[in-house]
C-alpha cells in the first residue's frame, strides 16, 4: 500500500514539473506559395496562422474562435435537418391518414331523357391527374338523350380494377339499370376497358354494349415523348425517398419543376436561354408555383401523388390489348361483345398529349384480334379529350355516333361490310360541325 501511495506522489510531481507547453506563432510567409499550405493547414485542425507580432493569447483566442463558428455551424445544420425531416415525415403521416378514408364510388349526374331509356346508362371516367369525373360528365350532356350518366369518383390512394368494377356494378343493380357503356377520357379509358372486361366476364345480369375512348392512348408507346418524358420525370422524382407519393412538398417539386419545366424556365422559341444562370423566369415560376399550389396542393378535387403515380403506371403497363380480348372472348353468359369507339381529332397535331393516329391503329389491331366491331371517329375542332373546352363539337361527335350505330344496326353491316364510311354535318347553335365515321364492323377489321 505504500509502494502504491510512493509512485502516485512520484508521477504528480512529475507532471507539476514537466514544461507547460506554449503554442508558438508560425513565421510569416514569405510568398504565396508557402501561403497556401498554412491555409489549408488552418482549415483542417482549426489552428489560425498568425503574425509573429501576435501574442499567445491572441492566437489561443481566434483559434477557438474559428472552432466555436464551426460548431455552431454543425449544430445549426443538425436542427435545420432535424426540423426538415419532422415536417416532412408529419407531411406524409398526415396525407396516410387522409388517403385512408377515402375510397371509389360512382355519382349520378343525368337521368335519360327518355324514361324507357333509363334502364342503360354510361360511366364516364376523366384522365390523368383528375379525382372527379363529375366536371367531364357534365360536359358529356349530350348522352343524355339516350341513358343515364355517372360519374366515377376514384380511390385517391390508386387505381384498384376491382373495386371500382364491383363499385360500379353494384351502383347499377341498385338503379335497376342493365346495359352499361363507358366513356373514357385519355387515360381514364384504360380504365374503363379493364372495368368493362370484368363485368362483362363475372356479372350475367349486366350487358356491356359499347366503350367509348376519348383520345386514350393504348400503351406507353403512344404518348407523345415530352409527355412520356415528363411522366418519367415524375416516377423518377418520387423514388428518390421512401413514401414520397405522400408528400405535398414532393407533389409541390414534381409539379413545379417536373411536370411544368418547359412553363418556368426562360428559353426562347429560338433555343435562346436568358440572363439568369439556372434558365428561369422569376415571374414565371411565381405564376406557375401559385397556380400549382391553388390548383394542386389545396384543391380538394385534385388527384393526391398517390393516385397520380398509380395513373402514370398503369398506362405504362396498359392492359388494353387483354382486356379487349376479354370483351371478345364468349363467356358463359352469351352476352354480345361490345362495340369499341374511339375518338380523336382530324388534326393529329391538335393532341399534344397522345398520338392518336397510332393510337386508333393499335386499337383497331386489338378490335380485329378479338374478333369487336371497331369505330373510328375523327372530329373537328377538338384537342386533347377536352368536352369542358369543346363542348358542342363534343356533342356532335355523340350525336353523329349515335346515329352511325343505329345506321349499321339497321342495315345489318354487322358480319357483312368490310368497312363503312358515313361522314356527318351537325348542326348545333348555328355551327356545322364535321364528323368523319369510320367503321370496322366484326370479322372484318382492317388498320386505320
């Protein structure tokens, strides 16, 4: 124990009489050559080069001068994280908990003009980014004067095929209605097509009699490439973090300058960029930010991310050419197959989203595999599935197909005409609107 006590007392004194240690002041460079080392050196063990004039005290104190910034920035870079990342995970928390309630339904928004009609009735479904189909079935008025029109209403978590198929066929049971058709907008007609092959297959009490396509791409293929590129940008955007389909601020970024690029950057129809390095207008970005947050983030009727992505994918991995075969395929019930119609511009250009003119090509190819009268209808002076926009030349689409279909119904082309021709002239408000109507009529299909 004293031996213990004897080395203890023995290296304290050892250490009260080693020489304290003194930081000594680095000499002044004497060219900037020799400059930069010592710089590099400050950055990298926090020690701050100093004159030879200066006094220990001096150097001592800007050294933990730059070592206190440098902390301070740490811990302010930390919080900043901190608070980022809590906003952003309560960001997704909170849209979970709202996508959770929701789910699809139908909505009725006509009844037939005509009460011996009112046992057929069309769902209408709207294209991509779009919640509530009901603005688009309010613009398709003119269907009716022949059925009913319902509106879809989509879960806003995803697309899910078979939901909405029960959703719609139990709507129309409970409205005694029987013979279903569907009017798809863009992509909102892939939809339909998948909805109408399960009914058509699974409910014997329901008749699927025609799917209307409104400038609905068939695949990925047949969108135009900026607008596979921005669908791309989008996927790409919301893999970068897990569970980003269920941020605002990721839908708020992929809008913004995903979707809406080509609206805020200052590049001149000439390929000229403007003054500003990143190529962005300032005034344009505050029009397009405001815009996106008026009619993205805070509106009630806008798809979620979720949906958003769903919809993006499932044209990606479109299952148009099964579900016709589908609708071909004799089932059990003997039901006739329905008709395929598809609608598109005369102007091909005048669709910036979808090439129609391929489109209606692919479709017919379908129709023909699977044995389905095909209708080809090209109107004047529409874009891109747009009935709000055009309403009239809508209707007049509506109304010269109606007219076509009971034309070959009697003249029974069906199985004996190997194409039909029937242009159209509607009139409406004064206005003649053009309506060219070609057929393909069952087993004798040819491309467009």
């Amino acid at each position: 124990m004293l031996m213990k006590a004897d080395g203890l007392k023995l290296g304290l004194e050892q250490a009260y009489s080693a020489p304290k240690t003194t930081f000594i002041p680095e000499p002044m460079p004497e060219s900037d050559n020799e400059l930069l080392p010592l710089r590099r050196r400050r950055r990298r063990d926090g020690r701050g080069w100093m004159p030879p004039e200066h006094n220990d005290t001096e150097t001592s104190f800007s050294a933990q001068r730059t070592y206190s910034r440098r902390q301070a920035l740490r811990i302010g870079a930390a919080t900043i994280a901190g608070v980022v990342g809590t906003v952003y995970r309560m960001d997704i928390n909170a849209t979970k908990m709202e996508l959770s309630k929701t789910r699809a339904y139908l909505l009725p928004v006509y009844d037939a003009a005509n009460v011996d009609d009112r046992h057929k009735a069309i769902v209408i479904t709207a294209g991509f980014g779009n919640l509530n189909s009901e603005p688009t079935a309010i613009a398709a008025s003119e269907y009716a004067q022949y059925e009913n029109v319902y509106a879809t209403l989509l879960d806003d978590k995803g697309i899910e095929i078979g939901a909405l198929a029960n959703v719609t066929a139990d709507f129309a049971d409970g409205r005694f209605v029987s013979e279903l058709e569907f009017g798809g907008y863009s992509m909102g007609g892939l939809i339909d097509l998948a909805i109408a092959s399960k009914i058509h297959a699974s409910n014997p009490n329901m008749k699927v009699s025609a799917v209307h396509l409104y400038n609905t791409p068939s695949d990925g293929d047949t969108l135009w490439p900026w607008t596979r590129d921005q669908g791309d940008t989008m996927v790409d955007m919301l893999s970068v973090f897990k569970d980003a389909e269920y941020s605002r601020i990721n839908r708020f970024l992929v809008e913004t300058f995903g979707a809406r690029w080509h609206e805020i950057n200052e590049f001149g129809s000439d390929g000229s960029g403007g003054s500003n390095p990143l190529f962005i207008d300032p005034q344009k970005l505050y029009n397009v930010a405001k815009y996106v947050l008026k009619e993205k983030i805070f509106n009630d009727d806008a798809a979620s991310t979720a949906l958003l992505q769903s919809q993006f994918k499932f044209i990606l991995a479109s299952g148009a050419r099964d579900d016709i075969l589908a609708l071909g395929e004799k089932n059990k019930f003997e039901k006739k197959p329905p008709e395929i119609i598809y609608y598109r511009p005369v102007d091909p250009s005048a669709d910036g989203v979808v090439n129609t003119v391929d489109a209606s090509k692919a479709f017919a190819e379908y129709c023909k595999e699977a044995n389905l009268t095909f209708i080809d209808v090209q109107v004047e002076g529409i874009g891109h599935a747009d009935p709000i926009q055009h309403t009239l030349e809508h209707s007049a689409a509506i109304r010269a197909v109606h007219l076509a279909r009971l034309s070959m119904k009697e003249r029974s082309y069906t199985m004996i005409s190997d194409k039909l021709t029937l242009p159209y002239a509607i009139k409406a408000e004064d206005k003649t609107y053009n309506v060219i109507i070609t057929a393909y009529p069952r087993s004798s299909i040819a491309p467009a």
